[in-house]
C-alpha cells in the first residue's frame, strides 16, 4: 500500500539517525590543558590574510571546561601559554575576516567556529559572538534555487531550509558548551501553533468529469482510475509534507529540542530528558526522538522507560499522526515489531553492541498494547468515505497495523486478545479473497524473492525500479552480497543504479573492515565506482592498518588512492578525496601528511566553486559523472565549497606537528572564506590536542 511505504520510507530517517547517534560519541569536548609547550612563539605570518591583531583573552575570568559547562559546574580557565596565545590570535583575526564576507551563511559558520574555540579563553565574548550568530539567521541572505523534484525534493523536505539547516549547526555548537543558552535561544524563535485550517482544495485535481465519456465514446475507466490514483499520491504527498520536522514553528522548535536532548545524553541524562520533554510539548514526535530515546536507554533505562511513557501520551494527544506515531513508538516496546524493528536490527549488525537497544520490558509493552487498542479499536473513526483518499488509505493501513499487532497481544496483553481478534473479523468481513490474500501478504515482511516478483509484474518503470532497490537491500541485510548486486543491476534508472551498487560496495567493503577482514575489505573498495566513496574507504581501511600498527600496508593503500585521484579532474571532489587522504597518513607521516595537503589545495584553487544549488545545477550539465557522495550533499548542503570539505582532521592534525606550517597551507587557500574553515581547523588543532603526529617518515 502506498501509505504504508509511505510510512515506512519515514520512518527510515528516523532510524538512520538513530544509528548515527549510537554509533557516534558525543560532540561535547573535555580539552586537556597544552603540556607540550616545546618551542618558542615563531614570527607572525607576513600573509595580507592573517594580520594579528591582539585579544583580551590573558585578562578572561574563570571558564568552565565543555563538559561540566554541559552539567552547569564552574571549572578553571586554561592557562595561556605561547602557542595557545598564537593560536587565539588566529581565531581573532579569522572572525574579524569574516565580517567582510558576502555569503552570510558562511560568516555565520565561521563566527560560531571561532566563538567555540574561544570559549574557554574569553567566555563573555564567546557567549556574545553565539548570541549574534544565532540572530543572524533570521536575516541571512540565501540564493533562491530552482525547486527540486522527485527523491531529491523527498530529501531536502526534511532536511529543512538553509536556515534551519544553519540554525541546527550553530544551536549544536552552543550545546556543547552551555545547554541552558541553547534553550534561551530557542525560546527566542516564533511559537505560532500549527494552523490546521488551510486547505489546499484549490490545488485538488478537478473530477467532474472523470464518469463522463469522451467526444469519441472512449470508455472513462482508465482515466478515472488515474485521477484517484492522482489524487490518492497527492494527499499522501500531502500529509508526508506535513511531518516535515521543520513544517511548521512549533515541530521547528520541538526539533531544536530533541537535538539539544541527543546533544547531552552522554554528559546528563536528566536534563537530556528533560529537554526532550520540552520537545513532546512543543510539536510531538518526530523523526529525532527515536535517537534520543534509545541513546538514553544505554544510559539508564529507568530514564528512557519514563520518557517513553511521556512519548505515549503525547502521541495520545496527537491522532492525526497516529500511525507515524506508531511507527516510530513501537520498536521500542515491541522489538519484533514490523519492518522499522528489522530495518534497525540489519543496521546493527554493522555494531553488534548496539543490539541491546532491542529488548522488551513486559510493562513498556503492554502501555504501548494498550494505547494502540484505545487509537485502532476503541477510538476507531467510522468507515471511510470513498471520496477522501487520506481516510481510505489511513482506515487500511490501521487495520494492516492491528493483524500485525495481534501476536503482541497475545503475548504482552492477553486481555485485550480478544477484543482485537473482534474488531479484525468485523473490518475484513466484506473483504473479497483477493483483498485477504494480499492483506495475509502485508502481515510479514516481504521476502526477496516475493519483492523480486513485485518487481517483475510491475507496471511503472518507478514501481519496477523501487521494489528491485527494496530487493537489493533485504539481500544485502540477509548478507547475500552476490544476490544484492545482481538486483542492483535491474534497476533501470541509471543514476539509482549506479548510487545502489556503491551503497552495496561501501557496505561489503565496511562489514569486512568490522570483522578485521581488511584484505576483503580492499578487494570490495576496489569495486566501487565513485572514486570519493572509493577513496574513502581507503582511507577507513589505511586508519585501521596503523590501529593494528601495520603502517607499511597502511601507505600502501594510501598511494593507491593517490594514483586514483591523479587521474581526476581539479575540483571539489578531488579535493575531499585528498584532504581525506591527508588526515589518515598524517597520522603516519607529518611531512608526507603536508605534501598530501598541498596537493588537496591545489585542487582547491582550480576550483570554480558554485555558491547555490542553482549553479551546482547548471555545472551539472557540463560534468555528467559527478560523485553521488557530492551530489547528495550538495543538495543538503547549499554552500559549495564550504559544506563538503572536512579541514579539521587534516589540518587539525597537521597543526599539531607544525602549526606555522599548517597555518601558511590555509592561508595559501584563495577563497577567503575557505580559507578561514581551514585556518580555523589548524587553530583547533593547536587549542585542542591530541596525541602528537608521528615526526619520522615510515620506511615505504
């Protein structure tokens, strides 16, 4: 059913980003104070760039460090010593840039870097400078772009706008040194209530004539069939739209929330749950929530438990999205619950530590059972009028949802067995053999070769291509790697087939770097078609070798991506694809580290950057064979050149072993605004230390 995969399409978001939080730690920063105050200041920069200017960063006040400012405890201000003093004249002179810039989104992003890094040295300035960042959004200018459509339009609905996209960044930020600001600032934002009134009837296709016959006598069916079809993906669209997470003021302020609450649950689980209460209030559930509550439930359960309970009755309050509600409540409590529950479980099994996520709790269980009977049993709506294509859909799926619930209440609720048993029997007891048969179908997941088959008889070349991509991935999860790829050849669109096949190579190839398979896992890099992706992995699979100290294979793999990237044209993605590079063999070898660098920046100087989504649009006529890694973020991204480079593991990295080095590299970048992202990054990684880089090159 269509709204089933709509649903279900949703709720994946919802997933992924629970796996992304699982997987990764929290961004909050405990830094170390420097002890490696092993040279004298050098002589500042002659770059017209970087000229120093002084700060009052010797006369600060005490400052609280990352983590006990996230928990509101008061800590000593760090000591400035000669190179941490060089390195806050950097910060100074970058912000002080900035302000000239023309593109406001990338002013903001390097004041909110700069205003982090100064934090523990000047936290008033600090405060004032995340303060301004924050205001400057509502004003910023943004290039308007043509609109986007198909997947593409479907990616960026919930990825938000350059503004709110923006606003997340700054507000993550901000978290990580002071919570409680973040939330002061979030207040600041319009809390208009969801305005339910507006119709868009006027934008309903017109049937008036779809029972009429034409001119000709042509029999109306297929045409009439069409238009609710027409209609029938409109209202879902619709309604799809609706769950946007930046849809309206309150679910905008609600996500700001949630974000704040996975921001924290590493340092306070408390006041983690707490702001992910605030979010409940403010706009109900949405996409985030699941990230947050599981990542509590590693924590403390008894916390996320409660949470839950919450979570309930707010999804009690709100019906219009009750089976979003579901979909995203039900893992939780039922861990063998439908698609969304199997969807995780395939994730995990890239951590298997992160399976614990997925036990029962006998009591979280039956409060989900019971909430479910009160919306899909007692409160059930009267039979849907056949002229309103969300009530057909929502009464069909809600029935779809009670068969596959059936099982958990025999098991979790048995009292209420019964009563559901009923309510089945009376809502298919008009259905003809057909409608059952494929009802019994929707009550387990769908083999692959039962998508396969789906696929086949299908009668659309999107439909065809959709269930072969579903296909693909079962077999993928199932570990049938071979099957997987076969399937991924079917799919007609070129661009989704050639976007599926690196998904399965990358997938292949980082499944066997988590068993320590590093030599299959190369064999399967190798695969890969886009050379970013490619590169990427070997760059994974390089870092892995000097983990198991195995530096020589480690270069090994390095120089092999380098020849890759050799062959490519100066641009954006060879410039990723070396900076990435650059980070893992500085590890290794600083002075090779730097030549890798400089190679990266050169790419960079040769690039003519397009500074919106409607210039990246029309470059794409010129160059047919772009990264689909690149293409993707340049969707989400907005800001070309800016968003796509990664500086702080490469320069970071490189500052550390030589600082005025590192810092003359960033400064050479043309762009400004680049360059203050990469000069910013050599002054994070002198602020910000880490164990030092490896001064004597391997033997190769």
């Amino acid at each position: 059913m269509y709204f089933t995969r709509v649903i279900y399409t949703f709720t994946f978001f919802a997933f992924c980003a629970v796996f992304a939080v699982a997987q990764q730690p929290r961004q909050i920063e405990k830094t170390p104070e420097r002890s490696d105050a092993k040279r004298e200041e050098t002589k500042t920069s002659s770059d017209p760039m970087q000229t120093p200017k002084p700060t009052q960063a010797e006369s600060a006040p005490s400052k609280p460090d990352a983590v006990r400012q996230a928990a509101g405890n008061k800590a000593a201000s760090k000591k400035i010593t000669p190179d941490t003093r060089r390195a806050l004249d950097v910060v100074e002179n970058v912000y002080a840039l900035s302000r000239g810039f023309d593109d406001d989104r990338a002013r903001i992003k390097v004041q909110v870097r700069a205003a982090d890094l100064l934090w523990d040295y000047d936290e008033a300035r600090a405060r004032r400078f995340f303060d301004e960042s924050f205001h400057a959004i509502e004003t910023m200018k943004v290039t308007p772009a043509p609109a986007p459509q198909g997947e593409m339009a479907f990616l960026l609905m919930f990825a938000g706008t350059p503004q709110t996209q923006l606003r997340s960044e700054v507000l993550r930020f901000i978290a990580r040194r002071d919570a409680k600001l973040a939330a002061q600032l979030i207040e600041t934002l319009p809390q208009a209530a969801k305005d339910a009134s507006k119709d868009e009837t006027q934008n309903k296709p017109d049937e008036s004539n779809a029972n009429q016959s034409d001119a000709n006598g042509a029999t109306p069916n297929k045409d009439a069939k069409d238009a609710k079809a027409e209609k029938r993906n409109a209202a879902a669209e619709k309604y799809l739209r609706s769950l946007s997470p930046f849809g309206d003021p309150a679910r905008e302020r609600a996500t700001y929330f949630m974000q704040l609450a996975a921001n924290l649950v590493e340092v306070d689980t408390v006041r983690a749950a707490e702001f992910a209460r605030r979010g409940l209030r403010e706009g109900g559930l949405n996409f985030l929530f699941p990230s947050v509550l599981y990542a509590l439930r590693l924590k403390d359960p008894n916390i996320s438990d409660a949470l839950y309970n919450e979570a309930l009755d707010a999804a009690r309050r709100d019906r219009e999205n009750l089976q979003l509600n579901i979909s995203l409540l039900a893992p939780y409590a039922l861990p063998d619950y439908g698609g969304t529950a199997k969807m995780m479980r395939s994730m995990f099994d890239l951590n298997p530590q992160l399976k614990t996520m997925l036990t029962s709790n006998t009591n979280v269980a039956a409060n989900f059972l019971e909430f479910a009977y009160g919306a899909l049993v007692e409160d059930a709506n009267a039979a849907p009028t056949s002229d309103d294509p969300m009530s057909v859909m929502s009464a069909q799926t809600n029935l779809q949802t009670l068969r596959q619930l059936l099982p958990s209440y025999e098991k979790y609720l048995p009292a209420r067995a019964a009563a559901v048993r009923q309510r089945l029997d009376e809502k298919t007891s008009g259905l003809s053999n057909a409608e059952r048969e494929e009802l019994a179908k929707n009550d387990r997941e769908m083999s692959v070769s039962e998508l396969t088959q789906k696929a086949e008889k299908a009668k659309t070349p999107l439909e065809k291509d959709l269930y072969y991509r579903q296909a693909a991935m079962k077999a993928l999860s199932e570990g049938d790697e071979d099957k997987s790829l076969d399937l991924v050849e079917r799919i007609a669109d070129a661009k989704q087939r050639d976007l599926f096949r690196s998904i399965v190579r990358v997938q292949m190839a980082t499944r066997a770097v988590g068993k320590g398979e590093l030599e299959k896992a190369l064999r399967s890099a190798r695969e890969i078609e886009d050379p970013f992706q490619r590169a990427g992995i070997f760059a994974f699979i390089a870092q892995k070798f000097v983990e198991k100290k195995e530096t020589a294979q480690a270069m090994s793999v390095v120089d092999e991506a380098l020849q890759l990237t050799g062959k490519l044209d100066d641009g954006e993605m060879k410039t990723q694809t070396l900076l990435l590079l650059a980070a893992s063999v500085a590890r290794i070898d600083s002075e090779r580290g730097f030549e890798v660098t400089r190679a990266a920046i050169n790419s960079l100087n040769n690039t003519e950057f397009k500074t919106s989504r409607a210039d990246a649009e029309k470059g794409e006529k010129k160059d047919e064979k772009k990264s689909n890694a690149a293409e993707a973020a340049r969707a989400v991204g907005g800001l070309m050149g800016v968003d796509l480079f990664d500086f702080d593991a490469s320069f970071g990295a490189l500052a550390r072993a030589d600082f005025e080095h590192a810092l003359a590299l960033a400064q050479s970048i043309q762009k400004r605004e680049i360059s203050a992202f990469a000069q910013l990054a050599a002054a994070r990684g002198k602020l910000v230390p880490l164990p030092p880089v490896a001064k004597t090159a391997i033997v190769r």
